[in-house]
C-alpha cells in the first residue's frame, strides 16, 4: 500500500511542478497563446483553468502525504530484523562419551539435631 501512494506522491509532484510551471507569470506564460475566444481553456484563457487544477492536484498531494505519514507512524516499530527467518546454530556433536563426564558432587549432608529433652 504504500509504495502504491509512494509512486503517486512521486506523479503528483511532477504534476504540480508541470502545472505551477505552465501558468502565467509577471511575463508571459501560456496566456500569449490564447488571445481568442476559440482557445482551448476558453475566453479567460488557462489562468482559472490552471488556478483550479493546481488547487486540486496540492489537495491529492496534501492528503496523500498525510496518508503516508500515518502509514510510516504506524509501522515504526517494526524492523526488518524482525521478519528475518534465522536459522538455529548448529552445535557440535559432544567429544567425551557420557561416562567420562565429570559429575558435580552433590552437597553433603547435615547430620541430624537430637531432640531437646522435654521435662514433666
């Protein structure tokens, strides 16, 4: 899911840079080529026609940012490591046979405490 809002976050900007870039500055943008009231954006030329498209496209560029903020923010604790499938370590088969293993003597007993004489 989100390299599928990756890639159109990508396509958004591109298309909010091709329609910022296409509109009529302080000299003379696109609007020298429409001078007549049969241009393609019609009599006003392009400027209300790029003015509502840029607002557009920053809304989907805006919403899908917050999209992909929250997406990140939720898997923010997971890790790649925490996939990863290792495998068990193999360990050695013993060397010594199992009667030649040293055993670890066992604590001697205490001897027992003769009862205290009751007196009557």
């Amino acid at each position: 899911m989100t390299s599928v809002l990756l890639i159109s976050q990508f396509i958004l900007c591109v298309l909010l840079t091709l329609i910022v870039l296409a509109q009529k500055s302080s000299s003379i943008g696109l609007g020298a080529y429409s001078g007549s009231n049969e241009s393609l954006f019609g009599a006003r030329g392009p400027s209300a026609f790029l003015a509502k498209a840029t607002a557009f496209i920053g809304l989907l560029l805006v919403a899908n940012s917050i999209s992909l903020t929250y997406l990140y923010y939720k898997d923010r604790d997971a890790s790649v490591i925490d996939s990863a499938i290792i495998p068990a370590p193999s360990l050695p088969a013993a060397t010594l046979p199992v009667e030649s293993q040293t055993q670890v003597p066992s604590a001697p007993k205490a001897p027992a405490v003769p009862a205290a004489p009751t007196e009557r």
